[in-house]
C-alpha cells in the first residue's frame, strides 16, 4: 500500500489556498486488516470501504465526515453504483477513524468527491469482481460470461442469478485483484440519480446521535469561562459558591496554549449535569489578566485597512503587463473600496467534545474535520502515543468549516486530564460565537482604467484582511488570501493586472469558513466590475461576456497543484442564470436584477447567482427571486446538489444582509442568535436552482453556492441605483421585508 | 433536588433534578432522549421545541417542576417509523441537511397545526420564522409545511 503523504501544513495552505489537489494519489487503501474468510462467512470485506453479509445488506463506510452536505449519501452512491448493489440495501456507517490512511477523513474545501470519486469507484469494482468470480467459478463459466445487476451476478449465458448474499463465503475466499476496469459513465445507474439523505428517517424520528447527544458510562459535563482577551491569564478564581451549586463535582483550569489553535486560558465546573455545570459557572468570581492587547477593535481595524489601501501592498501576488505604463486619470478609471467584517459559523449544534484520559490512553468523541491533525497536535502537545489515543468520529450539526479547528478538543483533555471519568464539554451559545475562529475581516481597494474604446485595459485590487494563516502559524511566509480572483487566477480578460495583499495584526483568533477567501474575494470582484459596466453606460451582462466568452483556460500555479481557471464555463453559467430569470425581458416597474459568476477553482466548480428586486422605498427593498445556476461537472446526488444550493443562498443572504461580529476591547460584542442574527424561515426568497448538464469530472459544490449571492444582490441595488459596498448592507441603512 | 413524575411520549418517569433545571436537560441528559436539540438555551432558536399538552414549548423555558402532570411529547414520540404526517412531508421533501434542528422544525410546526388545522400563510410564517435553521432549509421547509397542512386536512 503507497500513500503520498502530505505534509499537515501543506494541508493547511492547500485547504486555504488552493484546494487539496496534492491530497490525490491516496491509493486504495489496506486489505489486510480485514478477515476475508471469517470462519462462519458472516461477511465479505474486500476493503475498508464496504462490506456485505450474509442477508445481502451492504454497509458502506463513509470517510469523510457528514454535517449537513450530504457526504453519507453522495459517497455510497458513487460505491454502490459501481458495485451494481441494490440501494434499497445499503447501510451508511461513519468508517471508523483508523482503519484508512491519514488524510481519508480530512473534510474541507468542498473535496470530498473530488478526492474520493475515483478510488470509491475502485472499491466497488473490487468487490464486485470478487463477487462475479465467486459466482463464475459456482457455474464453472468465465468471469467476462458474467455480469452483475442490482445486488446479483447473473449468467448471461442462461440469464440465472445470484444474490450477492449467496456469494459472501466464496468472495471472500478471493484474493483481491490488483487492478479492475471501471464502468462507462453510460452505464450509471445511481449516479446521477435523486436520492434521499441516507439518515434521513433518523433524523426525522429523533435518533441520529450528533456529538452532542453521545453519552459514555460514567460521563460527567463540563462548562467552560474562558479568558475575555486572547493572551491573558488567569489570576485567580473563587468558586465558594459556585460548589454549593447540587451536581457540582469540581473545579478544574488549565492554561493557555498558542498556535496553531489558540485555547483561552479556561476555568471549567465539572458537574454530573450540564445545567448544573452552567448555573455553578455564573457563580464563579475569576480576575484575568488580559494582557496588553485587550483594547482593540473592529472599528479601529477598519480605519487601519482604510489607512493602508493607498499603500503598496505587503505582498505583491499578481502581475500582468505594466499599469505603471498607462495613462491613468480621474477621466478614465475609478476606485471604489468594498469591505466586509468578521463573521462565525454559528452551527445549530453548539461546539462540545467528549474526552476520557487514562493514564496514558486517551479517548474521544465528537465531531472532526481534519482528525488526523488534531490528533497530531494532540500528541506534541499532551505525550500521548499515537496508539494510545482512540478517536471515534461522529456526525455533526452543522460544520461550514467549524471543526477543521479543534482549540476545542484540546480544551476537553485539559479537562479530563484532571478527572477519573469520561467528561463532555459543551459550549453554550455565547462561546459558541464567541471563541469561534472568525472569518477574517477585510477589505479591498479596487481600481480600474478602460481607454478610450471603453474597454477595460487595467485592474488593479488590494486586499488587506486579518490573515488566517498567522493564527495558525505566526512564522508563516506568505500569509495571503487572495484564490476567488484575486491573483493569476482573475477571470475576466484585462491586459494590464496588478494584485496584492496585506495582513493586519488582530487579535482574535481567525479561520476558515465555508467558500473562505473565494467568497470574500468574489465580493469587490463582481460588484466592481458591474460599476465599471455601469460607469460606462453597458449592460453588465454583456459586459462581463466581452471578457469571458472564448477565453482560452488558463493555469494558476505550477507543478502537480496547478489549477485550471475556465473563463468560459464561468461564463456559461452566468449566461444560464441570466437566461432562467429572464435578464433580456421586460421587467416590472421597480424590479432590478443583479448578477454575479464566478468559478470555485480548486474545487472545480462555477456558479452564477441573478437576483430580482423589487424597490419598495428609497433603500427599502424585497427580494422577488434568486436564480442559481451551477457547474460542477458530473453530479452524483442531483437532490444533495439542489439542498447544498439552496442552503448556500440562504448562508450567504445572512452574510449579506446581516450578518457581523464585532470587537471591543478586544471582546466579541455578539453573544447569541440575537445579536448575531441567522437568515429566518419567511425571509427566505424563493429560490431556483439550475444546473449544467456536465460529464466534466465531479467538482465539489458544499461551497460554490455562496461567493456571488452578495455581489448578485448588491448589484440589483446598483441596478437600482444605490451601490453598497460593505457587508452587511444594513450598515448602510438598507432595510428588506418579506 | 427533589423527585418529579412526568409523562413523556405516554410513559411515565419519576426523575431525582433541581425544581429550577430545564426540561430540556432533563430530556437530555436525565432520560436519554436526544431527538430534543440544544441550540442556545435562551429562548432564541426553537431546537429544543416539544410539546407539551398539545402546545409546540421550548424546553429550555420551561423549569421541571412545572412539568408534573403534563403530557409532554417529544420528537421521538411523533412517531417512531416516520408515520405522522409532519415526518412524511419532511422525507417527502428531504428537508434535512445537518438535520439538527428539525426536530424542532417539526415539533413546532405540530403545535400550530394541533391548535389550528388550516392555518393561514401570516400564521405559519410567523410561528416557523422562531425557529432559526443555520443550513438554511428554509426553503424545503416551507414545501413540507404546505404538504403536511394539505396531509393532516385530506385524511379528516
Ligand atoms: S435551545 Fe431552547 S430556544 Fe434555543
Ligand atoms: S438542517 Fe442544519 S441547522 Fe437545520
């Protein structure tokens, strides 16, 4: 068995960056560790990716962890297609953490299919020779006189069959070949066909156990107060009363650690409930020492980034033709800033881990999407041998990026390092968005130039944000954000390009969420080509076609992590959002529309968003309708698809209506769903999703339905006449109703 | 600390809690059943919603000692193998995507429609609107809400 191991930091930057690209080459992994002739031929394993027993069930294990985008269903699909199995007797069971090569279980950056599609595939051609083998050797035929059908193989000579679960005992007798041919695209017969959530009737009955829900025998609760200010410490803590509190069982605090997560100094009330653990909290007195950096805020940040635009950036990332050549004046360009603030991931289940510490075994549980790294940090940073640290994954409520962090694993084994029992810590709300890893904040700087033809011969963007790779590694070399069009990979054709970048020093702890960079890019790009269109007297539409349609693909980056920017299918699904909401028909009085595009490159896939607005009042709007049109290659789940996008629309509504964290005195000033408000049920538009029929290689889509919702909207209020450039928009007074 | 009999899904339980703690911890951590989410504990997100007489409640408001003698129904209690028309519209639709607050979509949802079989669209908006999905299945909500409305009124 050959891995290409990736180097954990790699992984970050790839995951910020670039997409994993390098995580490709993971070769299918071990057989060895699976009995493949029990002695009672209960089941057939051929890998660690699925197994049949003897009533024909198949277990599919998923490695990557499900939260909502559908990975438990999307992947079977992909196994049990290839398998020719029968749906209807499939069972999805997280793969245990352990059983696959590091890096299997990573889930991030919207990669999942990307990376898993080929050698899923295999896994189920595997099992399926295995089977047609057992079966022809049954017949006394040859194996190619065989096919297989819905959980059978069949004779084609005399048209008999064979369950698969009458195969088990034979199959696994098999060795397992070294190489299968895959199936033509032609003859998928589950791909590319709706299928419902594969725990959907356990989460419609009450019964899929998030972390939140697992208990373990003998597990006490934990509820944490964490230093305000990140870098302070604790001086002293009180908890007279708080003991008095019926459930309290102890006190426990432990220190601060720094990079690459960042965990608060934290006193914890360890209790047998876990409301007893938080009404004893309230009663805690604690004195921190916040440190010297305890008076910044957002306020003073963004007149920082303000201050520093004009300036050459820190980090100079693109460069094409000479803008330093051309003739630039107030006559031929413009410059308009855009910005956009700090934002949490808020999933509905709040962060919470369960951690047991025994001796020098550790166990865990809960939700992770990066586990192997954490287990990594968990080692250097507690002894632990690798073999002694068990992890058992579990679903999750909710990611967006959230648990690719795991400050909050190393919290609860500072906890259960100091007790006898298993415990649970959980957030509540207010540490829920509070000790999160924001979005970083940012803003841009844009400017471009046309000549005297109208067309546009300059573009020029700096970035400034509060960079998340100086969270996770101060040292690092090159801190920027600029993927989503922001370096070499800007789509539109403009023969002069400059692009930079600039970190300013924050001190909150950032991280990625959901569409990441893309999305904050994506942001200035699309609106600021729209107000040069419109600065020019053109229809956007045409305008951003003028630059796209038959542009030739280009690359960004070189080397075996090179990706592959293609204007024109960026082009393509602006062309079919436009389409379906009828850009070139006549509208209703005081109905604007906007558009955006754009492509999510390292996970292969394009979306276009067109917005139709309807003006109520001056800044007073309603949204009529959202049109989404996508390209993600082949699809596996068009239903997955559909909900990925339909929910993105709603995520990236809240981001551009309301959506802002806040810091004073170096404190979030959110504490909960009422100040850090969620897109609601009746302000949800009505939304339509399209998609491009495609047998392009399956891209990612968990994120591509996000980056131009905002830009599409702020562009049907410029449509309009008004031209928000800060998110959320109703820091410029705009108001929408339902 | 004191001993309270409460009747969940039509069983009876006598749990040992502080009069003040929340049913929500009660059904949590006391009786082990986890269908009833917690989303933020104040009041804000309606995860935590189950009903009790009938009425859709927030179980994170509600202290335990002012549960006795009231029926109290929780997801698990709609049914267990997806019969009650609120879970049919929800698999029909396929609302979820995490799935973790659709307990509490579909409990609310119960108690606006056991109060009120043909509510009008200002109705249901206003009572699902409490109820915060952050996967943003607003928009399948809103087609289970109508299929389920449509279900409960044909089959009476
Ligand atoms: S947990 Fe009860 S309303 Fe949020
Ligand atoms: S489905 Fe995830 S929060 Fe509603």
């Amino acid at each position: 068995m050959k891995i290409v191991s990736v180097d954990r930091r790699q992984f970050i930057k790839v995951t910020s960056l670039s997409g994993a690209g390098l995580m490709i080459g993971i070769l299918l992994p071990g057989i060895k560790s699976f009995a493949q002739n029990t002695p009672d031929c209960e089941f057939f394993q051929p890998n660690a990716f699925l197994r049949i027993d003897k009533k024909g069930d198949v277990t599919i294990f998923v490695a990557r962890q499900e939260m909502g985008q559908g990975v438990n269903t999307s992947l079977p699909i992909i196994v049990a297609d290839e398998m020719d199995a029968d749906w209807k007797k499939v069972k999805v069971e997280i793969a245990p953490y352990g059983t696959l090569p590091e890096g299997s279980h990573d889930t991030g950056g919207s990669q999942s299919i990307l990376l898993d599609y080929t050698q899923l595939r295999k896994a189920g051609a595997i099992a399926k020779a295995m089977l047609i083998a057992a079966a022809a050797a049954k017949w006394k035929i040859k194996p190619e006189q065989c096919a297989a059908d819905n959980g059978s193989v069949v004779n084609t000579i005399n048209m008999l069959t064979i369950p698969y679960a009458e195969l088990v005992c034979e199959a696994a007798a098999l060795p397992v070949p070294a190489e299968v041919s895959l199936k033509s695209p032609k003859d998928f017969k589950l791909i590319g066909k709706e299928q419902k959530k594969s725990n959907l009737k356990d989460i419609l009955t009450g019964k899929a156990k998030y972390g939140i829900d697992i208990k373990i025998p003998g597990m006490v609760y934990a509820s944490v107060e964490r230093c305000p200010v990140l870098g302070g410490k604790l001086i002293s803590v009180d908890d007279t009363e708080a003991k008095k509190v019926a459930g309290f069982i102890k006190l426990v605090t432990y220190e601060g650690t720094g990079s690459p997560m960042q965990v608060r100094p934290g006193v914890a009330v360890v209790a047998t409930n876990y409301w007893s653990a938080m009404e004893a909290r309230k009663l805690l007195k604690i004195k921190w020492d916040e440190g010297s950096k305890n008076k910044e805020s957002t306020e003073q940040l963004f007149k920082n980034f303000e201050a520093r635009a004009t300036s050459a950036p820190a980090f100079e990332k693109y460069k094409k033709g000479d803008i330093s050549k051309l003739k630039i004046t107030s006559l031929n360009s413009i410059i308009s800033n855009y910005s956009a603030p700090f934002l949490a991931h808020a999933t509905m289940e709040p962060i919470n881990f369960i951690a047991e510490v025994k001796g020098d075994k550790c166990e865990l549980w809960g939700g992770l999407q990066l586990p192997d790294w954490t287990v990594g940090e968990i080692i250097k940073q507690f002894g632990f041998k690798k073999e002694n640290i068990k992890v058992n994954l579990a679903l999750i409520g909710g990611g967006f990026g959230r648990r690719l962090h795991f400050e909050f694993a190393i919290e609860t084994i500072n906890i259960a390092k100091q007790l006898d029992k298993p415990v649970k810590m959980i957030c509540d709300r207010t540490d829920d968005i509070r000790f999160d890893n924001f979005r970083p904040a940012n803003y841009h700087r844009m400017q471009a130039s046309w000549d005297t033809n109208g067309k546009l011969q300059s573009w020029d963007h700096h970035l400034q944000t509060t960079s998340i790779a100086i969270t996770h590694d101060p040292a690092t070399k090159d801190p920027s954000e600029n993927l989503g069009g922001a370096m070499e990979d800007f789509y539109y054709d403009v023969p002069n390009v400059h692009t930079g970048y600039t970190h300013q020093d924050f001190n909150i702890t950032r991280g990625w969420l959901r569409s990441v960079e893309i999305c904050v890019n994506v942001f200035p790009i699309e609106c600021f080509v729209d107000e040069v269109a419109l600065k020019l007297k053109k229809d956007p539409y045409q305008f951003r076609l003028s630059m796209l349609e038959g542009r030739e693909m280009f690359k960004v980056g070189e080397g075996p992590g090179a990706m592959k920017q293609y204007p024109q299918r960026i082009a393509d699904v602006l062309k079919l959002a436009a389409e379906k909401i009828g850009y070139d028909q006549p509208r209703m009085k005081n109905h604007f529309i906007g558009l955006a595009t754009h492509s999510f490159i390292f996970a292969k896939s394009y979306a276009a968003h067109a917005i139709e607005i309807e003006i109520l009042a001056p800044k007073k709007f309603r949204i009529k309708r959202v049109v989404a049109a996508i390209d993600c290659g082949l699809v596996i789940n068009p239903d997955g698809l559909r909900n990925q996008m339909e929910g993105g629309i709603a995520f990236a509504l809240q981001q551009a209506l309301k959506g802002e964290i806040t810091i004073q005195n170096s404190r979030v000033a959110e504490d909960g769903f009422s100040t850090y408000e969620l897109l609601t049920y009746e302000e949800m538009p009505p939304v339509e999703i399209y998609t491009i029929n495609s047998t392009e290689e399956p891209g990612g889509v968990g994120e591509v339905g996000l980056p131009t919702v905002a830009p599409a909207l702020c562009n049907a209020l410029a449509a309009a006449g008004y031209r928000p450039r800060t998110l959320p928009i109703r820091k410029e007074g705009f108001q929408w109703v339902v | 600390m004191a001993s309270y009999s409460i009747t969940v899904n039509n069983k009876k339980f006598t749990v040992d809690a502080d009069p003040a703690m929340p049913l929500l911890w009660v059904l949590r951590d006391i009786l082990d059943l986890t269908g009833t989410k917690y989303g933020c504990g104040v009041n804000d997100c309606g995860a935590c919603t189950v009903l009790i007489n009938g009425s859709a409640r927030r179980s994170c408001q509600i202290a335990i000692a002012s549960c006795v003698e009231q029926q109290i129904t929780t997801v698990e209690g709609l049914s267990e193998d997806l019969t009650h028309p609120i879970q049919k519209a929800w698999e029909k639709v396929g609302v979820p995507q995490c799935g973790y607050c659709q307990s509490g979509q579909m409990m609310v949802l119960a108690g606006l429609l056991n109060k009120n079989k043909k509510p009008t669209e200002q109705q249901v908006n206003e009572v699902m609107s409490a109820n915060l999905c952050r996967c943003g299945t607003y928009h399948r909500i809103r087609q289970a809400v109508h299929l389920a409305i449509e279900e409960i009124n044909s089959t009476n």
